[in-house]
C-alpha cells in the first residue's frame, strides 16, 4: 500500500494531471457532481441495500472464498461495460464514469453482506465509503484511512447517525483524489481504435485494486471481531 510510485505510475500520474488541466471547468463539475450524487446514494439511500442475506455464521475463508466469487462475477460485468463504452468514443467514456461507480458500490455492499456485516446500519455505510477512498487515494489520505479501518470497533460509535457525516464530508477532496486515481488508463479509452480494449482492460484492474482492498480491510475486522469473541 505504501510502497514507493514506479514508472509507470510516475509517468501515468505526469500525463493524467495534464490531461486534467485541459479538461473545461464545465466537465469537471459535471465529474464533482456525479461522484457526489452517487455517494450520497450509496450513504442515504436504499438503492445500493443487496438482496443478499448477511452471512454472519460463514468462517472467515468461506467468506473468503464467496468474496472471490462474487467479485469474478462484478470483474466481468465492469469489463464488459467498459468494453462497451470504450467502443463509442469520448461520448460513450463519459457514460463509463458514473456506471462505474455504480458497479463498484454495488459490489462493496455485497461484500459487506458476505463478511456478516448489515449495510442497513449506517455505519457500515461509512465504512464502504472508507475502503472506497482508501482503494483511490494517494499514500498520506491512505494511511489515514487505514488507521481508520484498523480502529473501525472504536471508530463506528461516532456514525451512528447520517448528520454529522453529511455536515463535514469534503466532496471536493474525495472528487479530486477519485478522479485523479483513474490515471491515464481511462484516458486511453478515450482513443478511437483501442477503446474498447482499453476500456476493458482499465475496468478489469481497476476492479483487482477495489477486490484486494475491500477484501483485507474485511478481514481485519473479521479477525479482530472473531478475537473479541474469543476473549
């Protein structure tokens, strides 16, 4: 999580903040509103609730196990739409953006449901949106987040209600740092030609990050919760 930028991250973030600078003010606020639009769903909505039941009584590699499962099954939904937006240009991409985050979203609540935890309660929302940020922020929001995700048994008491979360949420920031993340492989679906394999491919890694943070921060909790049970 915290190792030192590569190349290709390097010189991916070097053209995507150029890239971002040529983007009209106009967009952008399309972007900030979207993002915020979505989120606050996914906070204060039911939409994003899964039909799943919460499996409290599955063993943590069970968990494990459905967790893969299940994200093979959102891995082949996002590539596919990536690889169909990717197919129609800038203006299909800009459709992409928002889909996007709705199949993320809607594979964290389920993964919430699956490691026994019930995205009825708020909390557990803030949660999400807490891995969210984490999978799609730069190292010093990311060591935050983690301290948070670590202490989430001390932490949740402060969420138990929807007013002070939504009073001091800073959009702006969380907009900035999700849609730097994005880097220049959602730029190249942009491309006419290789949009559509670029699509794919961006959607598909993209997913990998997501899975591999939300799985360990739910494994933190199991564990930590499966202890204070012990005890």
């Amino acid at each position: 999580m915290f190792k030192t930028p590569g190349w290709l991250e390097k010189t991916s973030k070097t053209i995507s903040n150029r890239i971002n600078h040529l983007i009209p003010p106009k967009v952008l606020s399309i972007i900030t509103t979207t993002i915020r639009s979505i989120v606050r769903t996914a906070l204060f909505g039911a939409e994003y609730t899964p039909s799943r039941k919460v499996q409290r009584t599955l063993e943590l590699e069970s968990a494990d196990q459905e967790a893969k499962e299940l994200f093979a099954l959102y891995q082949k939904i996002a590539v596919a739409e990536g690889a169909g937006t990717g197919a129609g240009g800038i203006i299909f991409s800009m459709v992409d953006f928002p889909a996007l985050i709705a199949i993320k979203m809607k594979f964290l609540f389920e993964l919430a449901h699956v490691y026994g935890y019930d995205t009825k309660h708020f909390s557990e929302r803030v949660f999400i949106l807490k891995v969210f940020q984490m999978t799609f922020s730069g190292p010093e929001s990311r060591a935050k987040l983690l301290y948070s995700i670590k202490h989430w048994h001390i932490e949740k008491e402060q969420w138990n209600s929807d007013a002070e979360y939504s009073r001091n949420m800073d959009w702006e920031t969380f907009q900035i740092e999700y849609r730097d993340s994005m880097d220049f492989r959602k730029m190249l679906q942009m491309v006419p030609g290789i949009g559509a394999i670029a699509g794919a491919w961006a959607n598909y890694s993209i997913l990998e990050e997501l899975r591999e943070f939300a799985m360990n921060a739910y494994r933190l909790r199991r564990l930590h919760d499966d202890f204070e049970v012990l005890v």
